[in-house]
C-alpha cells in the first residue's frame, strides 16, 4: 500500500516532479520484490478526464500530469478501483459552499490489475469535509489463515526452498525506508 499526497497544481511546480518520483519508487518496489501487488491511494489534486469533475478550469499543466500519471499506471499495470465498477460521477472533492456545484474525483484508489476488486463506493459528506470518503474492497488470497487475535503462515509455505531462501534473505536484509539505493541509481540515470 503506498498512501500519497499530490501537491497541488500550480504550488512551485511540484506535482510533476512528485509523480515522477512515485513511479521510480514503484519501480524499485517491485524490482526489489518481483511479484509484488500495489494499491496506490490517496488525494491525487488532479483528475483524469472530464468525467471526473464538473465546473473546473483545466490547466496545461494538469493535462502534462494526467499524460505522466497515465504512463505510470500503463507501466504498473494499475486500475482504477472505483471506475472498474461505475464509469461516471463519485467526485470525492466538492466546494463546501451549497451555492457552488464544483466537484471533482481528485482521491483515488489504484490496484494491480491482478487484484480482485470486490466493491468501491463514495459516501458524499461535503458538510463535514471538503472530500469525501472513497473505500474499495479487495479479496486478498495469499496463503495466510487468520487465527483468532492473530495471523499464522500456513508452515506448507516453508517445504518450498526457493520460498524459504526468500524469507531467510529478508529477515538478513530488510526493506530500507529511507535514501533507497535503486531509487538513488534510477534518479541519477534519468538525469545523465
């Protein structure tokens, strides 16, 4: 799960650069663990195509982020969550003047296109909040049986070798949060 926060447009050309940087995130994510499924989530600032607001100036530099974004969804194999069950309206930003219609779908949820979406909904509350709640459902299979008040690994897991090699390798060398050496090396060959 990788929760993000899009800057807004127009804020020292930032939200260009962001996406960027997300995706080369993404990219040392799944080169470190091939395999791996993401959820993308979070208050992206910009919307996707004109089903996604009503009243709202679209700048050029929204249309460069949408082209940029839609590279790196193509890239990572990302749906959107919600339009996979509904192609209109769940604008999740709304002006919290009553007189005023503008609304937006600004908060979206992404899944690998592997995943298994169940349901994704809206619940619309502009008087509390100026977003709105997006939730989604996904059905998780990945061989863990929930016990009461606890998870267990189904032990069968380990009879793989190369599985158990895995586990041995991540529990010498685990994940790095911070100053990530592949994000580091993809940033610099971008830049030469």
């Amino acid at each position: 799960f990788v929760n993000i926060y899009v800057p807004n447009i127009g804020v020292d050309n930032q939200a260009l650069p962001f996406i960027v940087d997300t995706d080369l995130y993404l990219v040392s994510l799944v080169t470190k663990f091939p395999g791996t499924k993401i959820v993308l989530l979070g208050d992206f600032n910009f919307t996707i195509d004109k089903d996604d607001y009503i009243i709202r100036r679209v700048t050029n530099e929204e249309i460069g982020l949408r082209e940029t974004f839609e590279n790196l969804r193509s890239v990572h194999d990302l749906v959107d969550s919600y339009r996979c069950h509904k192609k209109t309206a769940g604008f999740t930003w709304g002006h919290r003047n009553a007189l005023i219609t503008r609304r937006s779908r600004i908060d979206r949820i992404y899944c690998s296109s592997n995943m298994k979406l169940l349901s994704s909904k809206v619940t619309l509350d502009f008087d509390k909040s100026d977003h709105s709640l997006l939730s989604t459902q996904v059905e998780f299979n990945t061989g863990m049986i929930r016990g009461p008040g606890l998870y267990r690994l189904d032990m069968t897991v380990l009879e793989n070798k190369e599985t158990k090699d895995k586990i041995e390798k991540l529990k010498k060398d685990p994940i790095k949060r911070e100053g990530d050496e592949l994000i580091n090396s993809l940033k610099e060959k971008l830049n030469h």
